[in-house]
C-alpha cells in the first residue's frame, strides 16, 4: 500500500514539473449556464503544474479525513481486544499454575499413602 502512495507521489511530482509551463481554463460556470441564469461567465486560468499539485493535495486530504477516523476507531477496537486477550491468558496462566499446584499435591499425597501402606505390611 506504501508502494502505490510512494508511486502516486512521483507520479503527480512527474506531471508537475512536466507541465510547469502550461496553462490550464477551469469553467466554474459555462457559457451556456451563465446566459440561462444571466451572470456572466466564471473561469479561471492558471498553470497545469498548480492544477495538478492542487489535486494531489485534495486527494490526500480526502484519504485523510475519510481514513483517519476508520482507523483510530480501528485501532481502539484492536487495543481493547488485545487487553481481553492478555487478561484471559493471564486467567490461563493462573489456571495452568493451580493445576501444576494439585498435580504436586496429589503425587505427594500418593506417595504418602504408598509409605503408609508399606508400613502397614
């Protein structure tokens, strides 16, 4: 994903110096809309390098405020599903650790017994 952003990035800085020297019309409102309506025409010219920055630069905008609240909410999910995690291995780990505690008793009781009976004969 990196790769694409990398390459988008050279890519766009590629266009700008490529057309540094050209211009470019953008028509807010066209011919035919500003006569319906009876205002004159809107446009404006400026280099395609700027057009072309400007762009780029709405398009990370764009990913910036659509993506950086998916992924903070994401990211909070993520935290608090890593927390349950560690407390149930911890409540394993405590489990496991009881266990071991009852299998020592009960070798200990058994080989108490195994005395005791040997005694007894």
């Amino acid at each position: 994903m990196q790769i694409l952003s990398i390459l988008s990035a050279l890519c766009a800085g590629f266009l700008v110096l490529m057309n540094y020297h050209n211009g470019i019309t953008v028509n807010l409102l066209s011919r035919k809309f500003s006569a319906l309506i009876h205002i004159s025409e809107q446009t404006f010219t400026f280099d395609l390098a700027i057009y072309t920055f400007l762009i780029f630069l709405l398009g990370i905008l764009s990913v910036l405020f659509f993506f950086v609240p998916l992924y903070s909410s994401l990211k909070e999910k993520f935290e608090a599903y890593k927390r349950e995690l560690e407390r149930g291995s911890i409540s394993n780990t405590s489990a496991e650790a009881k266990i071991s505690v009852l299998e020592n008793k009960i070798t200990v009781l058994e080989k108490a017994l195994d005395d005791a009976l040997k005694k007894r004969n």
